[in-house]
C-alpha cells in the first residue's frame, strides 16, 4: 500500500522553489521529510528518547549532516571506496543547524535527542547546506518532540547590488556577501558568512531581506504540520525543582557574589572567590541534605550567579574584570617571534593569547576539496587548535573538534579576500590559543593578520576582529565589547565581527534569547567598529604594512609561463630531466598545464638555484628568429662544420655547416674555427632540402668583391 503523502511548497518569487513532503520515507523516526529543490533533495528525520539519563542537567542533542557520494553519481575517494568521517564543510552545516536548533528546545528537556541529515541527491546549480536547516525544523514539526519555535535557514548573497535568497555556487562567486541566516518567525538566531568590506548598514539589510524570506519557509512548515496531523506534544520529566532550596541559596550567596563582580577582578582569582561562596552556602545544609539535594543547590548556585553578575552589569556598568561596556582589554603584539617558520606573530588581549604561524608552498600543496557537493582546491587556508592548557584544564585529546573546525573557517574568511588573487603561493595560517578567556577566533583573526604580513605576504588591508555579548533583562540592555568567557555563558548574544578599516569580511552570531531587535543589532555594530578600529590601530603599530619579501629562510616562488609543446622537454623521459634539474638547483619545481600553457612554479630559498632553473627553462623553450644574429659558443668540431650552442640557451645546439663559415672556400673546419670559441651567427630559418635549422658566420661580413677574370 502506498502511503498517503503530504507536501507544501515554497515559492522563492523568482520562478524557484522548494517543496517539503512528508509520509513517504523513515516512517519510524519521531518526524521525518524531504526537502527538494531543483534535483537536490535532502532526507531529514528528528528521533527523542522517551526518558532522560539520571543525572543529565543537559539537552544531548546530536545534529549531524551527512554528503551521500552517491547523490553527485560519484565513487568515495581513497582505499576503502566508503563515506567515512565527515568533511570539514559536513562539520560546518551540522554547526549552523545545530546552533540555531538547540536554543529553541525547552530548558528543563534533557532527553537523548538526534537529528539526522542527508543528501540524497545533488543538483549543480543548488547548495545543500542552503536546505539543512528547513529540513531540520521541519521534520521536527511533524513529530511530537518538544520543539516549539520553528525555524528554517537561508543563504544571501548580493550579486550586481542586488539581494538573492539560496543562489547557486557559480552565482555567488560573483557576490560580495555570501551570509547565512537562521530565525523564528519573530527573531534571528544564528548570523554567518563573508563579506566584501560591506558597511554595517548593508549587513543589517541583508539580515532583514533572509529574515523575510525565512518567515515565508516557517509558514509553509505550520501549513505542513496542520495538513499531516499536528501530533500532541510528548508529556516529559522535566528538572526537578525546590523553591525553599532556591530561596536559601539565593539569600545566601547573591549579595556576596554581587559585591565580588562589582569589585573588577582576573579570572582565577574571581573563579577562586565564587568557589568559596558556593562552599559556604554549601556549608549550610547537612551531608544528608547534600547527598539528595546537592545537584539542586549547584543549579540554583549558578542560577544566583548568573543573575547577580548580570545586574552588575545593568544596573552598574561594570564588567566582571572592572571594565566599562565598551572598553577593550589591554593588548600587546609581537611579530617574527618564531626565527625559523615562513611569518609568525603573537597576540594577547587580556587573558587570551593566540600564536599564529604562516608556511608558504606551492600549488602542490593547496588544500584539495573533494565532496558530493563541491570539488576544487584552497590555496589559502587557516587551521585552529584549541589545546585544554590554554584555559587551565587537562581533557582527553580526542582530535579536532567542531568547534576548532568552526572557528578556523570564520577566521578563514575574515582574512581570504584580502589576499591578492595573484599572490603565487599555497598559503597555510596556523592559530596556536595557549590562553583563552573570551573570543580566541578574533585573536585568530588579529595574530593571523600580523603573521601574514609578517611573511612578507602583500594583503591588501590588515584585518582585526572583537566579540561583542548582550545583557537584556527584557527591557534594560548592555551590549558589551571585548567579551569574556565569562559574558558568553552567561549573556544572551556572542556577536564576532572582523573587517578592515573600510568595512566588513566575516561575522558570526549567535542568539541566546527570543526577540532580539533590530536596534540593538545595530548598536552592537556600530560599537562593535569602534571597537575593531581600536584593535586594529595596535596591529598596526606593531607592524604597518607587509614586508616588502618573504625572509632570507623562507621560500622565494618565481612563475613563468611556456608553450604547452615544451612541457615533455622540461620534464624529461619518466621525470628524468625535472627530477635533476630540482637536485642540481635544490628548488621544487611544479608544472601545470592550463589552456594548453605550462604555467609552472619553482620555489627555493638560494637565489642562484631559482636563476638556474630559470635559465633552464629559457635554453629548453628558446626559439631564435629569422635574420636575428645571436651569440654562439663551438661545442664541437666536425669535418663538415661545427656544433655550436646558443650562449643564451645552453643545450640550444645547431650545426654551422663548412660551407657558411667564411665567403672562400673552407677546406679545414680548424682553420676558421676552434673549439670554445665564441662568435656571432645569423639565423636562416629551416633548410628546405634537410628540414634542418640553418645559421651562418660569414652572413654577417661583407662579401668580398669578386675577383675579374683576366683574358
């Protein structure tokens, strides 16, 4: 029997849409649907444990986005010819689903919860991870999970000056923004994307036009919901509560922490005073009261913590560290600090440091992008890592994590347009945080700037970055520059923006609350460039401009371009040729052909090597002209000629035959010419009768006049 099916569709206004179908596929997961747009189609299903683990104070929610090789009609690359684990670009949807997702779950629901998403089929000219989103909240919407705010996602992008909702891959290369955008109906949750120096206002604009959009996808999700049968949402256990115990914790420990985070202070010392807080309310019930109440009077200790330093800050002005809401932590910068890497930097801002290193390589060594959805190389890419020493702790290392993955790609974009498009390197930028507390990405984003001009990279503009926070208690509001770890847990927005002088390259946000307004998003801009205005002023006293080349260790990369038909020469029968040339030379040398040309790469660091490859490469595509005189050096000698070589083109040899030596008659080669010696020939161009090059030593003197005939 063949299920009943329901679908609604989107209409996009411009001749596109998405459909979304349920009742057909995974009919066993809590709500499943399929989202489709052109002939990519996407499967997302929402499954929750109808119990919650004891003791778990925390929503589990798993989101995990997944490419099928098999929707682009391609093989897994590598050995085992089977999707394994997730790309980075993989890694980076399930980011931008989930941060939009997991605010919106009730606060006391902390069941074991997955949302699982897959393409199924791919359509060149529609981006998936545009779709993640909408499928997500809508197969939760058919199910009876709680979740009751839904949302749906968008990519803008702004091609020719004007805003385009979900464009296609070939569109947005011609776009200046490409931002992704997840709301509700009423507010924006999660903010994304790169930009072309925009100004705050544009980036406000392009928020409301996704918004709008998103509002129309939400709606078609509620139209969905009623035609299948909204199901009655599940009864859970929610967290158990104590009112009398919250009281007494509360009365206990508010004033003290108040007085604590009015008073300004580092973030040891500070976390030492709040530990000896919750030890003294802890101290005010019994060991029998502790052993069953003990993880309520934590919660309630946080919940007292949380409200009394936020207060400070809306009722006082002052930040946990002493701060006002705008000012900036002190900041110190140092560059080349590394004496052997390519370009390296240190930069600190208040209790946070990240160390950043740049290599430089050739086109070898591009990052290579092979993924169902998208194929192509990076020639400019940035690694984070975030060892547990830069906050003081000792965790497992359970290799690269979402979040380094995460914070790498916006550092990334914050700082790639602003390499030349024909710089000719492979460029790698490592961020090493060895001290964390508040926006370790923006310090990223800070020390990978002074490392790469540092490396004698020629960017265009420097770029910094800062995170700013919120506190709201509904009507009163702070929006806070320079924020800490502290703000971020617990403040209602972590806001993380980087740019040049002239304007924005990248942003990131994130929403804690429902309803934020549009004038607030603003303030939080405008303080926000006055605040990377601030930062980037100390970049630049630390270093003004890139240097003006790469240091003396560092390799220098020269490309020259040569007919396709040379490219066997330069290489050489198996490799033979290039592979001696790189150990004579000690250069690395990469050829490529593009339309029909060897575009072709030598990298070393010894000038004198760099110039013998070049010369090389000048003997092996030397062409010389007809009539054009040329220098030459007799290589070897022959009863009927000379071997001469081109001295501008060693291993350029042509025969000078006897007869083009000298105007009378040559019965000995020797008697002309000898071996080394060096002289001028004309080039004549091809023999007819031999197929032959044909040059001449006595073409370029006078022809003796012919003697008469006597009678």
């Amino acid at each position: 029997m063949i299920p009943q099916l329901f679908v609604e569709k989107i209409d996009l206004g411009d001749g596109r849409s998405i459909t979304i179908e349920t009742g057909r596929l995974a009919k066993q997961a809590d709500g499943s649907v399929v989202v489709r747009m052109g002939d990519t189609m996407i499967l997302a299903t929402a499954v929750s444990a109808r119990t919650s683990n004891p003791g778990v104070d925390f929503l589990p929610l798993t989101v995990d986005y997944r490419e099928k090789f098999a929707a682009a009609g391609r093989f897994p690359g590598g050995f085992f010819k089977r999707e394994a684990r997730p790309s980075d670009s993989e890694v980076l949807t399930m980011r931008l689903v989930d941060r939009v997702l997991r605010p919106l779950f009730p606060d006391d629901y902390h069941a074991e919860t997955q949302v699982m998403i897959q393409l199924m089929s791919h359509d060149e000219e529609v981006m998936p991870d545009a779709l993640a989103g909408l499928a997500a909240s809508a197969a939760l919407a058919v199910s009876d999970i709680p979740f009751y705010n839904l949302i749906s996602e968008v990519r803008v992008a702004r091609i020719d000056g004007k805003l385009v909702i979900n464009p296609s891959r070939e569109e947005l290369e011609k776009s200046d923004i490409d931002m992704m955008i997840g709301a509700s109906m009423d507010s924006v949750a999660m903010v994304e994307g790169e930009m072309k120096e925009i100004s705050e206002a544009e980036m406000i604009e392009a928020i409301k036009f996704a918004h709008e959009a998103i509002k129309v996808q939400i709606q078609a999700q509620y139209r969905l919901q009623e035609a299948f049968g909204k199901k009655e949402i599940r009864t859970y256990e929610g967290e158990r509560e104590n009112e009398e115990i919250y009281a007494k914790v509360k009365a206990a420990a508010y004033d003290k922490i108040y007085a604590i985070a009015k008073v300004g202070s580092a973030k040891h010392e500070r976390g030492a005073a709040f530990a000896e807080v919750k030890e003294e309310v802890k101290a005010l019930f019994t060991e029998e009261e502790l052993a069953a109440d003990g993880d309520l009077v934590s919660k309630y200790f946080y919940k007292t913590n949380k409200e009394a330093v936020r207060n400070v800050v809306l009722e006082l002005g002052v930040r946990l560290d002493g701060r006002k809401t705008t000012d900036i932590r002190p900041i110190w910068c140092e560059t080349d600090y590394l004496p052997r890497v390519h370009g390296s930097s240190l930069f600190t801002r208040g209790e946070t440091q990240a160390l950043a290193t740049v290599t430089l390589g050739t086109s070898r060594e591009a990052n290579q992008i092979d993924s169902p959805s998208e194929q192509g190389e990076e020639k400019f890419y940035l690694h984070y890592n975030f060892p547990p020493f830069s906050t003081g702790e000792a965790k497992p290392l359970r290799g690269t994590s979402r979040r380094e993955v995460g914070h790498g790609n916006l550092a990334q974009r914050a700082l790639k347009n602003m390499i030349p498009a024909d710089c000719p390197y492979t460029i790698r930028v490592v961020s090493e945080v060895l001290e964390s507390n508040g926006s370790s990405s923006m310090a990223t984003v800070c020390a990978g700037t002074m490392a790469l001009m540092d490396a004698g990279v020629q960017m265009a503009k420097p770029v910094s970055g800062i995170a700013m926070g919120l506190i709201t208690d509904g009507e009163k509001f702070a929006v806070l520059s320079d924020i800490l770890g502290d703000e971020d847990h617990l403040g209602d927005m972590d806001f993380k923006v980087t740019g040049t002088a002239d304007g924005i390259t990248a942003c990131q946000m994130d929403i804690k609350i429902d309803g934020l307004r549009y004038d607030i998003m603003e303030q939080a801009l405008a303080q926000a460039r006055d605040g990377r205005l601030h930062i980037l002023g100390k970049l630049t006293e630390t270093i003004a401009a890139p240097r003006a080349d790469v240091k003396a260790h560092a390799p220098k990369i020269i490309t020259r371009t040569i007919p396709g038909n040379f490219i066997g020469a330069l290489i050489g029968p198996g490799g033979k040729v290039i592979q001696e040339l790189q150990k004579a030379t000690g250069t690395t040398i990469v050829i490529n052909e593009v339309d029909e040309q060897g575009v072709i790469e030598i990298l070393g660091t010894d000038p004198a090597g760099i110039e013998a490859v070049l010369a090389k490469i000048a003997s092996i595509t030397f062409k010389p002209v007809l009539g054009e005189a040329y220098e030459v050096k007799v290589i070897k000698m022959l009863d009927f000629g000379a071997v001469v070589e081109y001295t501008a083109a060693p291993g350029n040899e042509v025969l000078l035959h006897v007869s083009e030596l000298a105007w009378e008659r040559t019965e000995n080669v020797a008697d002309v010419v000898k071996m080394g010696d060096v002289f001028q020939v004309k080039y004549l161009g091809v023999d007819p009768k031999t197929k032959k090059e044909k040059v001449s030593k006595k073409a370029l003197v006078p022809r003796p006049p012919r003697e008469e005939k006597k009678e």
